[in-house]
C-alpha cells in the first residue's frame, strides 16, 4: 500500500551570509500522508517551508523540487500556489472585519457579470459549499474577529483548499489553540487524509506528532537526518535524533561561587495577551543564587519570555506574585523600578525591544544609566565617553566608533550592545531572554565567556534559551516549563538535552 | 569601495546640508530677482521678526515630531494665548505674561494628558484641541480683537536691544557653542581621521560664520529686535535640550522605539506629557510676541500656523515617524518659509500663487529627504 510521492526535493542547499540554512535536503512527501517536521529551532525547517512556498525564489538556491514526478520552479508564492501549495502559518492572515467568505475568496470575488460588483449571493453560496464539503461548522456570513483562534484557523484551511491545494503545509497550527480545538484540528486533519490530502505537519508537541503522523522526517543543522514511519520511532529515539549533536567546547563555564540567594519568584501569574481569564505564567517559583547560571527552558509559547519580562515590570497589571531580592519583598510596577533594585532584561527581540536601532551605539549603551552620568538634567559627555569606551572593549563591540549607528552592525555586536546596556547599570541580577538567538558561533562564544565572567563576579543569572546544547552547557540549574508551568528542575550533573526535551515535550 | 567615495561625499554633504544649501539659493535667487531689495538690513530685519512668530512654534514641534506625535493645535493656542494676555493687559505685564504662559502649559499639559493617558493618537487630541482653543479665543474676546495693550507688554516684540548689549550677548553665546562643541568632540574620544569628517566641519563651521556675520552686520543696523531675540534664544535652548540632556537623549529614544525605551527604565509617559506641556508653553510665548506686534490680541490670528510649523520641521529634515531630527535643521526649514513669503511679497506675486509655492516647496524638499534615505 505504498503510496506514490506527491512531493520531493533533492539536494537543496540554500545559505546566507555566513549560515548555511540548509545542506543538501532531500525530502519526500507521499500522496495523501500526513508527514510530521520536526527539530530544534534554527534546524532549517522554516527555510524549508520558505522554499516550498516560493518565499525564496528558485534562484536563491540550489537543489530542485518536484510535485508528482514534475520539475517545478517556484519563484514566487503565486507559482507555488499554482502548484498546489498551500501553508498555514503560526500567525493567520485573516481580515477580522471582513467575513468569512469574504477573506476566503479574497480578490476573486464571484462578480456580476463584468461590473466589478460583488455578487453576495453567489460569494455566500460557494462559501457554505466549501465549508459543508470538509465539514466546517461555521457561518459563511459570521466576522473574522468573532471567531475564536481555532476557527480562524480553519477559515484559512478552507481558503487553502479553495485553492484546490493537493499539498497542505501547517506550521506549529496548535501552538495558539486550546486542547479542545487541537482535538478539532486533529479530527479534520484526518478526514483531509482520507479526502487525500497530503500534509506536513510542522510541531514542536510529540505527543501530536505520534497522534496524527503516518511518518516523520526529523531535522538538524540544515540536514534531514532521519525519515521513517513514525510508528517504527519511539520518543526517547526522536528527542535524540533531533538534539544529537556534539558539544564543541565553545562553553567555557566554570563553577563559580554560589553562595547566597539574590532573586526569589513565589507564586507568579502572567495573564494571556489576547485570551481573557487564561494565564501564559501558572504559579511559578524559583531562586537565583549569587554567581548561579539558572537556565530556563521550554518550547516556543511555554511562558518562558513571559516569565522574565513580568519580573522586570513590563506589565503590572497583569501578573501578580510575590518577588524577593536579597530576601527583601519589592514591588516593580515598572522597568525603571526594576532597574533600581538591580534587575536587568536583555529581551528576546532586540530590535523591537532591546535597541533603539536608529541611534548611536554609545546612546544605546548609556540609556538606562544616564542618570548617573548627568549633573542633573546636562549630561557629562567626557563621563559618558570614558563610560562607553569601557564597555565597547571589554564586550569588543565591533563597530567604527560608538557614534556609529547601531542599525548598522552585525547581529552579535547588536546583542553585545544590549548587554553592555544592562552591565552599565551594575545589575545584581540578569535576565537574558534568547542571549544569542541570531548570533553567530564567534560571537556566542564571546557571550558565554562574558555570562561565565559575571557569574564568576556574584551576578545571578536567569537565562531563557531554546538553544538546548546552551542549556545544558552553560547552566548550574535548569528549570523547564510546560504550558505557563514549571514542571521540572534539573540540576546541572543531571541534565541532558534528551531530558530536557522529554519534559519540555509534556513527558511525564 | 573607490569609486562610491565621491559621490557618498556628495550624497553626505546633500543629506546633511541640503535645506542649507536650499536656504543659500533661495537667499541668493531672491537677492537677484529683487535686484538687492531683499538683501538690505531693514529687510533682513523684517524677514527675522516674520519668522520669529512660526520660528518659536517649530521649536517646540521638533520635539513632539522628534517623539512621533503632532501638536495640531498650536495655531488656535497662539490666539487664545494672545487674547489671554490682551485680557490680563489690566494685571500688569509681567503677570499678564507669566498667566499667560500657565494656560499655554495647562493647554499643552492637556494634550499630552489625553495622550500619554488614554494612548489616543496625538493627532486626534490635538486636532480637537484646535478647536476647543479657537472656540475659547472667540468665546474670551466675544469675536473681537482686544488692541490698547500695555507699552511695556508690546516691548517684548517691538523694541530694540541696543547694539552694545546685544553683540555682547551675542558674543557670549557663540563662545558657549564653540567651547560645548570643542569639549564634546574631544570628550567623544576617537580620533575623525576621514577628509570627509573634516570637510564637513569645515562646511560646518563656514555656514555658521557666515550667519553669525549676517546676523552682527543686521544688529549694527538699529540693535536686535526683542521678538527675535525671544526666538535665538529659545531656538538656543531647544538646540541644547535635545543635544545635551537626559531629557533630550529621551525624546530621541522614545521616537525611535517606545517600547525598547520603556524597557529601558524611561518614564515614556512623563517625557511624553512634558514635551507637549513645552510645545504649550512655546506657543503662548509665539502668541504673546504676535500679540504685541500686532498691538491686540486677535481671536482670528494663527490660522493655519501650525501647518507652518510642522512644514518648516519636515523641511528642516526631522522625520515625521520620529526618532530623527533637529532644531537647526527647523530653524533653517522656518527660514526657508520666511524667505518665500517675503520674497514672493517684495515680487508682488499673487497671495493665491505663494500657498501654491509653498507647496511644491514642501513636497520637494520631503521628496528630497526621502532620496536621501
């Protein structure tokens, strides 16, 4: 009962400046299967989807592509709609004023003869036989923006399909889903099956990848290391074909001198941004010592950026908890007060968050301290040079001066400029979120000689990482979340990124 | 690498100096067109005390522009700032002008209030503030100009500052500019070793010189005129606020990313609502100087003045996105504006063809700003 290949691609090879994304990926797809991706982040499985949906154009690459025996060139996302394409993404693209016949027949409005004029009547027709067809429970006529996230994402699984796509490529669909509508999907994923739809199913989540793949193709480092039957693959196999990799001895971390306890989380909340009554942080506690790396880990969407960034008292309003520092309770209402008790965030995305990308590099790395450089409101310019001068050469920002702006330096100097922020306030503690997400390996090394060196100075560190090798290399403790929770302490002698994975996963 | 060295420098020096460049022609062009009519001290004076009025206003609508927002009620708070100081003539003029600069900060504290509180776009408050404003003017002077103003109060915008005090005034402040110039660039600590850096100083410095020459040979004529003297100095100190404090550092910060900044321990809010309570104040300062120079207070003055100041803003090269720009840059956009007028004035061309002018000026010269980018 081997199906024949619907979709398959050979040797492709796809780099960017100074990353190859992708080494010489050969894949396949079969007719009417449901394939699971799955590896770590920055594996490739996005440049992938990239590729397939013309996103690159073909000459971007080398290696070729081929539907049903067929050579194809994608060289826009229209081409590879054309071919029968069609991917899902995280974030919907839906009009939410509009209707739902309305966003699903988006610029091919059935008109009234050649006016121009929208027929209605028809448009509402064609919508509720669509939606009939594959069993969509929803009003032609009903708002986007009254539909829950759920049922947004079916309204863009059925304008996929209006497209007659053959090939549907659904990217982390569950992560914004509650359990009841992941069951939703997953049911109507099975029955596209048996209409003979061929799908990939892009998660981090195991549990749903066992659930609804008939096989799986594993990812690393740009490369397919591994396509079976995901029968024939059991858990612990599919963590470590995802992490098995070799650490190089890029970590230079040294046991430093815990001792006491700086930082104390008891009982925190985060409240979910869109879902009212929801909660993205539940109950967390921990401790950071002095001189302790605590690494924090979990999947995309586990509350682990929200767990940091509440504590820096980027949004009172919507946590509560109880925070300690130096065993004293405070209060942070907001990051200024943060940085007063000596707290530091160097935040996930440094170009929405951590920088002020049209600004010097020396302004960048005095904002947060300028008081102390200023006699009252005039700031002593000599004070700040000497200031930026000292922590330009200790990070070895590279950059022409520190009057260059820093939207135009590299990835790693750019993150080095948001930590060289934070240390100018003398932080007791620093919250990295992702240190060195878009980093490259040179760059890295230097960032964890620098954690390994505040650590070494009595600055307790909390560090957010998908990054597992990082995790585990780099961390005295590791505390991994699952759904808003803690649900697993590792110490360092203990961890494994196998493990990390299992927990992180929802293992139990 | 080689051959991009020319024209970047070319490209550096049209980016920076552009509306500089601008201003010189359009000083020179209009010098010819009037056969030196337009080049003559009692002129140069007038077109001074023109910009002065809308010179204010740009100052503090850097700021706000600088922070991304607008301030579309400066013209109708110039007017009811003037019939407010016109009314409180009886009060004596000091407090007549401390009052009168309260209600500017009160009006402006407003919106920055409404702003910063509710997270309504700044051009929506502001534009209902324009006609609050207008509608107060109207309502405080019953639709009449209130003239018989003080002698002493019309002195801020008439009289002259005798030659002696001024020049020394003057002198002091350019000793000031250099010295903070000098001590900056030496305390930035890294050596400008490109002909290019230099070269722009040299430019730098050329164009300032020669300002200051105009501006001696124009204060030898009759002294400076107080209303001019109100817009340097508070040009001075925009310049100063935005280049050399915390505060100024902030405004700069906050346009250019809100939320970085506030993660970064910056009140957002209070800078916010501090930068339109200034832009309040600046336009009652703006008000009280019209006020004086027309001898009344006028509910129907400032129309339109605050397309005047947002216009020399643009011109001067601040973003309208914000993050970006300069009071120097304004200032030499509000030169520019005054130019036109009062060439176009002097050529007894049509008032109905200077707007239309006045235009194609500021789209050029923002179609110029975007090329550069």
């Amino acid at each position: 009962m081997e199906n024949p290949v619907i979709l398959e691609t050979k040797n492709i090879t796809k780099d960017f400046p100074g990353v190859r994304a992708l080494d010489s990926v050969s894949f396949q797809l079969k007719k009417g299967e449901v394939l699971g991706l799955v590896g770590e982040n920055g594996a490739g499985k996005s440049t992938l989807m990239k590729i397939f949906s013309g996103a690159y154009p073909a000459n971007t690459y080398d290696g070729e592509i081929s539907i049903e025996g067929k050579r194809c060139i994608f060289n826009s996302p229209k081409d590879s709609q054309k071919a029968g394409i069609a991917i899902i993404y995280q974030e919907l693209n839906l009009i939410p004023e509009l209707t739902v016949a309305e966003n699903i027949f988006l610029a091919r409005e059935p008109t009234v003869g050649k006016t121009g004029v929208i027929d209605r009547k028809k448009l509402f027709i064609q919508t509720k036989d669509l939606l009939d067809r594959i069993n969509i429970p929803i009003s032609s006529q009903e708002q986007i923006k009254n539909l829950s996230i759920g049922k947004q994402q079916m309204v863009e699984i059925a304008k996929a399909l209006s497209y007659n796509a053959k090939i549907l490529i659904l990217d982390e669909p569950t992560s914004a889903l509650t359990e009841q509508e992941v069951e939703v999907l997953l049911k109507m994923i099975d029955s596209l099956r048996a209409r003979g739809v061929s799908m990939i199913y892009i998660s981090h989540k195991l549990d749903e990848i066992f659930k609804i793949t008939d096989s799986v193709t594993v990812m690393r480092d740009g490369k397919t290391v591994s396509s079976r039957r995901t029968p024939e693959l059991g858990r612990q196999e599919m963590v470590a074909l995802m992490v098995g990799r070799n650490i190089e001895d890029m970590y230079p971390k040294k046991e430093a001198g815990i001792s006491d306890v700086i930082l104390e989380v008891r009982g925190l909340f985060v409240d979910h941004p869109f879902l009212a009554g929801e909660k993205v942080v539940k109950d967390v506690s921990f401790k950071v010592r002095r001189g302790e790396i605590v690494g924090i880990s979990g999947l995309m969407g586990s509350g682990r950026s929200e767990l940091v960034t509440s504590i820096f008292g980027a949004f009172p309003a919507h946590s509560s908890g109880e925070i300690y520092i130096g065993g004293k309770r405070v209060k942070i209402s907001c990051p200024h007060e943060a940085i007063n008790y000596g707290l530091g965030l160097v935040t996930e995305d440094r170009k929405l968050f951590g920088l002020v990308l049209g600004m010097e590099v020396g302004e960048n790395i005095t904002l947060s301290c300028l008081e102390k450089l200023s006699w009252h409101q005039i700031i002593i310019r000599r004070r700040e040079g000497e200031l930026v001068n000292k922590y330009m050469s200790a990070l070895r920002v590279k950059a022409r001066s520190s009057e260059t702006v820093v939207n135009t330096l590299s990835g790693g100097n750019q993150q080095k400029v948001v930590i060289a922020k934070w240390l100018a306030t003398n932080p007791k503690v620093l919250l990295l979120d992702e240190p060195t997400r878009g980093v490259d390996v040179a760059a890295k090394a230097e960032i964890y000689q620098l954690m390994t060196n505040l650590a070494g100075e009595g600055i307790g560190i909390v560090m957010v990482s998908s990054d597992l090798p990082e995790v585990v290399s780099m961390s005295d403790r590791i505390l991994i979340m699952h759904e808003g929770s803690m649900v697993k302490e590792l110490q360092k002698n203990e961890a494994t990124q196998e493990k990390i994975m299992f927990y992180a996963t929802g293992g139990k | 690498m080689k051959n991009q060295g020319k024209s970047s420098l070319g490209r550096m020096i049209i980016g920076k100096y552009g509306n500089l460049i601008g201003l010189v022609v359009l000083i020179a062009l209009t010098t010819i067109l009037t056969n030196g009519m337009f080049f003559t001290q009692r002129n140069l004076i007038n077109v001074l005390r023109q910009v002065s009025v809308n010179g204010i206003l740009a100052v503090g609508m850097t700021l706000v522009i600088i922070t991304g927002g607008i301030d579309l009620s400066v013209g109708s708070v110039v007017a009811l700032t003037g019939i407010i100081a016109a009314l409180l003539q009886p009060q004596g003029t000091v407090a007549a002008i401390a009052l009168t600069m309260v209600a500017g900060a009160v009006i402006g504290g407003c919106n920055g209030f409404f702003v910063t509180k509710f997270r309504i776009p700044s051009f929506i408050i502001t534009l209902g503030m324009m006609t609050i404003a207008r509608g107060l003017a109207l309502v405080f002077s019953k639709g009449e100009a209130i003239s018989g103003l003080n002698d002493n109060f019309l002195a801020i915008s008439e009289s002259y500052i005798s030659p002696f005090i001024s020049l020394t005034v003057f002198g002091f402040i350019c000793f000031l500019a250099v010295f903070i110039y000098f001590k900056e660039r030496k305390s930035s600590g890294y050596e400008r070793k490109l002909i290019t850096f230099n070269f722009i100083g040299v430019l730098n410095i050329l164009f300032i010189a020669a300002a200051a020459a105009v501006l001696v040979w124009l204060i030898g004529f009759r002294g400076m005129p107080a209303g001019v003297a109100v817009f340097l100095g508070i040009a001075f100190l925009g310049a100063y606020t935005l280049n050399q404090t915390r505060f100024g550092r902030y405004v700069y910060a906050i346009g250019g990313n809100e939320e970085a900044s506030r993660l970064s321990g910056i009140n957002v809010k209070a800078v916010k609502l501090l930068v339109f309570l200034i832009m309040g104040v600046l336009a009652a300062v703006s008000g009280m100087v019209l006020a004086a120079r027309l001898n009344s207070g006028v509910p129907t003055s400032g129309v339109m003045f605050e397309l005047d100041a947002i216009a020399s803003v643009v011109i001067g090269g601040t973003s309208l996105s914000g993050g970006y720009g300069s009071v120097g840059g304004s200032i030499i956009g509000a030169f520019i504006i005054g130019t036109l007028n009062n060439g176009m004035q002097l050529l007894h061309i049509d008032p109905f063809y200077q707007e239309i002018a006045k235009g194609v000026i500021i789209i050029g010269a923002v179609l110029m700003d975007r090329k550069k980018k």
